[in-house]
C-alpha cells in the first residue's frame, strides 16, 4: 500500500504541476523535501546516540526487565505473539510510557529499538510482523497527556487560556488510540486467517 | 491538574537520567561502557533512515508544493461539510497524517486569521495534538530495520485518524461549541 500511496503523491503532483504550467516546481519541491528529511535524520543522530546509551544501561542492569514485568498482562495482551522474557516487551513500555508523559525525544530511539527487537523474532525480515503493527498503532494514534507543542503554539499567538484544550486532546487522543487498538486486532485477526 | 503534569513533564527526564544509571551502578553495571557500547548503535541507525524519509519527504513535498493536495482538498470538501465539518479546518484532517511540519504550519494560518481562542481554531488545536503524523512514523520505525511490506499497518494508521478527527470534532462542539 506504501508502494500506492508514495507513486500516488508523485504522479499527482506532477500531472497537477504540469496542468497549471508551473512545472518547474517539481524540481525544486523534490529537492526541498529531500534536504528536509536529510536534516531530519541529522538531527535525530544526537537523540538516538544519546537515548541508545542511556537504555542499555537500563538493559545491562536488568531494569528493562523488571519494568516489564510490572505491566505484563497489558503488554501480553497488546503483543500475544513476543516472549514474556523478552527484551522487547521492556522497549515497548519505554516508548509507550514516553509518548505518555510527552518525551518525544526519547520515544523514537526506544520505539527503534523496541523494531529491532522484534525483528530478531522475525522469519522474513523484509515484512512486518502483526507484533510490529500493533506497536506502530499505538505510536500513529499519538497517545500523549500533554500536547505540548501546541500548547506553546497557542501561547505564541495570544490565547487566553493555551491550555483548555488538554481535555478535549485527551478524549480524542483515547479515542484514536482505542481504535487503533481495535482496527489492528482486526486486521490481524483477518491477516491470521488469511495465513492459514 | 495542568501545573502537575507539567511539573511531572519536567522533572521525568532528569530523574530518568539520574535513576537509570545509578541503578546500574547499584547492580554493578560498568555504567559508562555500557552506555558507550548502546551509543554506538544510535548513529548507524540514523544514518540507515536517510534513505526511507528521502523518499518519502520527497513525495510528500510534491504533492504538497505542486498544489495537488489542494486540488483533492477542493474534491473531498462538498462532501464532508455536508456533513457539517467546518470546511476551514478541512485541509488539516488529510495534510495531518501525511505532514507534520505542513500541519503544524496550517494549524499557525488558522491562529493568524480566526485566532487560537475560535471554536476552529479549539478543533484545529485538538485535532494536531491528538494524533501523530502516520506516515511519518511509519517510515520511521519500520524504515529503521529494513521492513518493506508493512501489511495492514498503513490502513490501521489513517483509519485510526480518521477516529480521532470525528472524537475532536464531536468533544470539541460539546465542550466548546
């Protein structure tokens, strides 16, 4: 479907460039969007280092472990198909417990290494497996207490009260996330049968 | 209820970062190999994402620049403000999932002309802080270890979206409307 999606927004948006004789900005949107991502990944560079080193600390000591353990049936339930023992149960929460608490920062390097975790349990490692659907689910739904970038936005444009909309952010961040929950059982629950 | 959370927000790291290797220590963990040997991993998993969100950040500005965002917006907006959805906040329920920085900017040009405070301002506010950008983290947390067929996690991801746009529109005009 990625495959779909990324020709679909290429080819629109040349067939849409040329309709409107300004075909000229292809070349210049492509390599802007180009030198974005680049320094996207710059960026992210100092966060993964940083955030990667502090965790196997976490690992080495066994206190990854022990966090999962705390929370065991939940994550059992979310991700039936990884070990009970296994290393990325304690990665998983890390990240999911980030998002919560707003630490964006640090929950990209743990949700990366919650992947490649699971990816050592992976028979073919050029597809995902459901366990690594659900995890993405969780982390596109945005499930966070605070929305703290937009807090700091309202702040810059003079609202009286920025943060009056935690309460309706929460409600609609546990209702995206409630359904991303149920949408991935169901589509594994298909896909599992499908493999059968 | 905001101040604790907030207070809570920024005491977590710096407690994290103190408790994390003191118990390592504690468990007689070699704390600055160990950290050193983790670090490690961090740069070439940066590095391997470059290629993914090239790509994809390129589609993306493509379509974004070109106007055939704009073009399928114009399409989609009859038919949702049939509805009754706001048709000022319309663009952001298809630029949100797939831009984080176009969304981000949209929601700032809702601010500018009917103000932060506005029921659709209120709904733009709620509908960016209430997901994440989909196909951004898809590319990222899947492009991380090579994963190229990403099964169902795609349509999981807008269909989940979509929920949270409707959650925000509804608890927004009960709360605010």
């Amino acid at each position: 479907m990625v495959n779909y999606i990324w020709l679909f927004m290429i080819v629109s948006g040349i067939v849409a460039a040329a309709a409107q004789g300004k075909i000229e900005v292809v070349t210049r949107a492509a390599l802007q969007g180009a030198s974005e991502a680049v320094a996207v990944c710059i960026g992210l560079i100092s966060i993964m280092v940083f955030w990667m080193g502090i965790m196997r600390i976490a690992q080495d000591s066994n206190l990854l472990q022990k966090f999962a353990n705390l929370l065991r049936p939940f994550v059992q339930w979310l991700f039936p198909g990884i070990p009970a023992n296994h290393p990325a149960m304690g990665y998983i929460l890390s990240n999911i417990s980030a998002n919560l608490f707003g630490l964006g920062n640090a929950a990209t390097p743990m949700g990366i290494k919650a992947m490649e975790e699971m990816q050592k349990l992976n028979p073919d490692p050029k597809t995902a497996t459901p366990a690594m659907c659900t995890l993405l689910a969780l982390n596109t739904s945005g499930l966070t207490l605070i929305p703290t970038t937009i807090i700091g936005l309202r702040m810059k444009y003079g609202s009286l009260d920025p943060t009056e909309i935690i309460g309706t952010t929460l409600f609609a961040t546990c209702c995206s996330t409630l359904a991303a929950i149920l949408l991935d059982r169901w589509y594994r629950r298909r896909h599992e049968r499908a493999a059968l | 209820m905001f101040s604790i959370i907030g207070l809570l927000s920024k005491w977590m790291l710096p407690a994290i970062l103190a408790f994390i290797p003191l118990y390592g220590a504690f468990r007689k963990v070699p704390v600055y190999e160990s950290f050193i040997e983790g670090a490690k991993e961090g740069f070439p998993t940066a590095i391997a994402l470059i290629p993914h969100l090239v790509g994809m950040m390129v589609a993306v500005s493509i379509f974004r620049e070109s106007g055939a965002l704009h073009f399928f917006l114009q399409g989609l907006a009859p038919l949702l403000s049939w509805f009754g959805f706001p048709e000022e906040v319309l663009p952001l329920s298809l630029l949100r999932p797939i831009s984080g920085a176009g969304s981000l900017a949209f929601v700032e040009s809702i601010y500018r002309t009917y103000g932060p405070d506005s029921f659709v301002g209120r709904l733009a506010s709620t509908m960016q802080g209430s997901t994440d950008t989909t196909l951004f983290v898809l590319t990222v947390y899947f492009g991380a270890v090579g994963i190229r067929r990403s099964l169902y996690a795609v349509k999981v991801g807008f269909l989940a979206d979509f929920a949270g746009f409707l959650a925000s529109w509804l608890i927004v005009s009960m709360v605010f409307g």
